[in-house]
C-alpha cells in the first residue's frame, strides 16, 4: 500500500518575545480534538505547495512565509493506514488572537466551523495523536 502524504503546518508568530503556534478545534464537535493545520497533498502536488494550500483553506490565513521543512517521517494512523508526513514551519506577522473560520477545500470539512487560538507551549494544550510531535523544536 502506498503511503498518504500529509503536509502539517506549525503557523507561528512572535508574541512578547515568544514564539507562539497556531491551533484549532471544531466548532460543535469537541471529540475532534485540538489539532494543527494539515491536509492530504494532492497528486500533482509538492509537499510545499500543499502546506500553502493547505494553510490558506484552513486558517484564511494568506500572507504568511514557509520558513522551512522541520521533519519528514513515515506513521501509522489510528485507521491502519501510513502517512508519509512533512512538517513545515510557517511564518506570519500581525494575526488576530482568535477567530473562526469556515475551510475552503470541500470534501469532509464542508460546513465545518474551526475555532483558531495560539498556544505559548507544547505543554499547554494535549493536541491529537501525531500533531505534537515536531512542537519541542519549535518553543525552544
């Protein structure tokens, strides 16, 4: 079986000099989790490209700088299924400190509300399975 690529985007800003990261949760559907934006790279698609998309259909977020690639791994999800995974840096200036927005790229998130605040820590708030793992290198 071939893997699924998954493009991550860890959104930080500098707050009173810290660094700060980008998260969400589903309106309405708690079980969902906290989660980072992310997204399955199309087949014509490079995984730069994708986190773009990815960011911007998400958050609504559309000036921001990819700084750089933090990790690439192979995991297994909770379904069986393994992700070929790659973790970007993301760069952005002045964003609100909360707000909501409705994704864009169709499919499952169709409808979906998701509710964006910003975390000072990786032990701040518990995120899904997988979507911590590359946050240590990003606070320290």
């Amino acid at each position: 079986m071939t893997p699924i690529k998954k493009a991550y985007g860890y959104v930080t800003r500098v707050r009173d000099e810290k660094t700060q990261v980008l998260v969400f949760r589903h309106k309405n559907i708690p079980e969902a989790g906290i989660q980072v934006p992310k997204g399955t790279v199309k087949e014509y698609e490079d995984t730069y490209n994708a986190v773009i998309r990815e960011i911007k259909e998400e958050t609504g977020i559309q000036w921001f700088e990819v700084n750089k690639l933090i990790s690439e791994d192979y995991w297994e999800n909770d379904d069986g299924a393994i992700h070929n995974r790659y973790f970007y840096k993301i760069i952005c200036k002045e964003i609100a400190d909360e707000w909501e927005h409705n994704p864009t790229g169709g499919g499952e998130e169709k409808g979906l509300t998701f509710q964006f605040f910003w975390i000072s820590s990786d032990e701040e708030v518990d995120l899904i399975r997988g979507h911590a793992d590359y946050l240590k290198p990003i606070f320290n």
